[in-house]
C-alpha cells in the first residue's frame, strides 16, 4: 500500500513538536511583528516545572536505544555497521528485542542511500530474519512527478503522519548526513538546527532514531572519533560503536558497545560478533549471498581500550586535528586560513595544534586577493601534480608534509606524466633539493623562510 501526501507548506513548530497549522501558532498570526513591519512567527512559551509530570525512559533495546530519542552507531567503514543495524530491524519487526516492546512486533522505516534495496538491503534484511512487510522504504514524489529521496527536515512532517500510521517504532538513517538537507557536517549550529526537528519528530510519536556515522582514523576517543561536529554525539542520547578486535589475528571479530548513555547505567562490557556468509533465495529461485551477525558473548576488552591502537601514527590532540582538516579541506578547498583556524577551534581543537596539523596532512597554502592573506587547501586538490612534474610548487603557494612523509592513499599518488609525486621534506629524494631553492610559505604565519618556531609543539 502506498500512500502520498500533497506538498506540505506548514512550518515546523518546535516547541510543541507539531505542524503550525495543527497547533494553532500559524505564520498568519499578526499579536506580534518584527522591527521591519513583517509578521512573526515565533512565540515564547513558558512552562512551570511543577506541571510537568516525570516519566520514565521507554527503551525500544534495553539500556542502549530509548524511544523518542536519537541514537547513534559509529565505526569505521567494512566493519558491520549495516549488517548490525539490519539484525536490529529484524528483532524490532519480530519483536524480539530486549526492551519496552519486546513481543509487539513493529514497524522500521529505513532511509539508506549507499546500497541497493533490491541487491544489498533485502537479502541483508532476509538473512537476519526481518518481517520484511513491516520493512519500510520512503520516497518522495515531486509536483513534477519525478521521485525523490527523503529530504528532512522538508519533509518531516509527512513522515511523521506515516510513522503513525504505520505503527513504526525505528527510523534508520544509514548514513545519518544522507538525508539532512545543506548540512555543513562542521557546523555545530547546523547539524543542530537539521537534527532537533528530527527529534523532536522521533519523540512525539514515540519512535526511536538510529543514524550510522564513520569514525575518524586518528583519535583513539570514541566520542570524539566520530566524523563532523561534535553536536552530531551531543544531540544524540547514545553512542554505540563497533571496531575490530585487537586480539583477533583473521580480523573477523568485532566489538560492538555502547560508549555514551546519557538516560541510563553504563555499559562496560563489550559484544563480540562476526559477519558470516549466508545465502537467501531471490527471484526465480537464485541464490543471493549475503551476510548475516553472529553473536560470540562479551569481551573484557572495552571500546576505548580497543581504538587505543599502539601502532597509530599519530594520535592524540595532534591527530585529532590533523584528521579534522583533512576531513574539513576536503570538504571546503580553498578557504582562508582564518576561516580554516575559527571553525578548528570551534570543533575544539587549538590553534597552534592546527598549524602543526597542517604539515602533517600536506595542507597547500597560497596567498590571493587583496589584501592578501593565506588560503588553505590539500595538496591532491591543487597543484600536486605540477609539484610532480616540476619539483617546484606553483607560484605563492608551498605544500607543507610533516617529516613522516604521505601516508596511505597520498603514497600512491602519480602524477599525470606517469612520475611518482614524493613526500616533501628531508626524505623526498630529488624533489627536496629543488623545493629547498624556493622561499617555502609557512602555512602556520604565511611568511617565507619560518623557521618553524610558529608550528612548536603546545605546551
């Protein structure tokens, strides 16, 4: 059964968790207007704490995901993320989860935009024993007729309706960013403003939220690991995370814990499982290969414990920023360093520890406008491949690599003659030498010739 909604054009009341035009607080409400003569539609609402009444937490899985409630699960890419989050919607349709609704099956919408229904998704669900009629999939249809993906918080309000409707108890979002319209990850006050109404939705009709985030690959923190703004880990109630088990030599088995729980005990111990080969039936009797959790009991080794890994190259506030830039250049080449340093300090890291970052990622500075100041970028999105050819960087620009040289994806690198482009720095062979007869840009002070007094380590 499909149902549709025409375009919705109510505004999103926070406060009250419901579409203007159901609450009453209308945009056409004239009691109040703006210096500018133009009608607000915003209005305080002052409650007593004496009438508000305690209730306590409904859990959709017992000590790890609340109803009503944004959690989130976290981990690197290949390690079973989806496939633990495809076990999840099974037990909810089946109900067989530990929680408030354990024997009350009920219904999950899945917003998934990185596999196929038809290929991954399905067989992923079939494998894990999911009561596949009460599986959801939700799409958009434009005036224009042209189908569409979930856009929120645009369309929240007819996703609501049809949560209700559908007696829906789980909303997956894999990746959460998906679907979260022109969200700045970086931005702390615009991953706000895109998951408030999100929960706000998720708690009126008492449904769970689950979005899937990668972690970084330098901080050994499991909160602060995870990818973009911190207010992704401060919205949500719990923080669930999945990584390989050191102690495994097959790299088969992973842990899996909840790290933050805002509404409940902590959870010390670890879950053990590992992604098994499976198949399932498709169309015409085909047979599909998928896969499917296994789990193994609890572990002694927590979380934190595991990402501690020894043999990281970088780690701590230094490798917490260096992956941070990386990340942010990558997503905003060429931004003024000003920019680059506000939005780092934000996000909580320091200043001089970004500048000390900067060469350890290769950031490529150059100098532009007037009045002149320092524009940063990576060195693959600009001028690397010059860099390659010539053994010289382009003019008012120098690339900056930490003495360790590039490391993974940056090793592989060639330029577009063929030739190999090598690290920067006392290592680099024959490029060095000729890079060593250019005045450098210290990407830290934008002055020629530092000395790297400005790049010292923080004290």
């Amino acid at each position: 059964m499909s149902v549709s909604y025409s375009q919705d054009t109510a505004v999103w009341c926070d406060p009250c968790a419901l579409p203007r035009a159901e609450c009453g607080h209308a945009l056409q409400d004239t009691q109040n207007s703006v210096q500018d003569g133009e009608q607000s539609s915003r209005h305080l609402h002052v409650q007593v704490a004496a009438d508000i009444v305690p209730e306590r937490v409904s859990w959709l899985w017992q000590g790890r995901m609340a109803l009503g409630h944004l959690s989130l699960l976290a981990g690197r890419e290949g390690l079973g993320k989806s496939t633990l989050a495809a076990w999840i919607t099974a037990q909810v349709t089946r109900g067989t989860l530990p929680g408030d609704l354990y024997g009350q099956p009920r219904s999950v919408i899945i917003v998934a935009t990185e596999d196929s229904w038809a290929h991954t998704l399905v067989p992923r669900l079939m494998a894990a024993g999911a009561d596949l009629s009460r599986v959801l999939n939700v799409t958009v249809e434009t005036s224009d007729g042209f189908m569409t993906g979930l856009s929120l918080p645009k369309d929240i309000t007819a996703l609501a309706r049809e949560a209700e409707a559908r007696d829906v108890a789980l909303m997956v979002l894999d990746p959460i960013t998906s679907r979260l319209e022109n969200l700045d990850t970086h931005k702390d006050a615009e991953v706000r403003r895109a998951l408030e109404p999100l929960v706000a939705m998720g708690d009126r009709v008492g449904m769970s939220v689950l979005g899937l985030i990668h972690l970084n690959k330098s901080s050994a923190d499991p909160l602060n690991a995870v990818m973009g703004s911190k207010a992704f880990t401060a919205v949500a109630r719990s923080v669930s995370t999945v990584v390989a088990d050191p102690e495994d030599e097959d790299d088969r088995r992973r842990l899996f814990g909840t790290v933050k729980n805002n509404l409940g005990p902590a959870l010390p111990a670890s879950e053990v499982f590992t992604v098994e080969s499976c198949e399932v039936e498709g169309r015409r009797g085909a047979q599909i290969i998928t896969g499917r959790l296994d789990w193994h009991g609890s572990s002694a080794t927590t979380i934190k414990s595991a990402m501690a890994d020894p043999g990281m190259e970088v780690q701590g506030a230094l490798g917490e920023a260096a992956e941070w830039l990386e990340d942010y250049l990558s997503m905003h080449p060429g931004t003024p360093r000003v920019e680059v340093i506000r939005d780092a300090e934000k996000a909580g890291h320091k200043e001089r520890t970004v500048k000390r970052a900067a060469n350890v990622v290769g950031v490529l500075s150059r100098t532009e406008g007037f009045p002149r100041q320092a524009v940063w970028s990576l060195s693959a999105q600009s001028g690397q491949a010059q860099l390659g050819q010539s053994g010289q960087a382009p003019p008012g620009e120098s690339v900056n690599k930490g003495l360790t040289g590039p490391t993974g994806r940056d090793q592989h690198k060639q330029s577009e003659g063929g030739g190999s482009v090598g690290p920067v720095g006392p290592s680099s062979g024959d490029v060095a030498p000729l890079l060593a007869q250019q005045p450098m840009i210290c990407p830290g002070c934008n002055e020629p010739g530092c000395d790297g007094d400005c790049l010292e380590v923080d004290r």
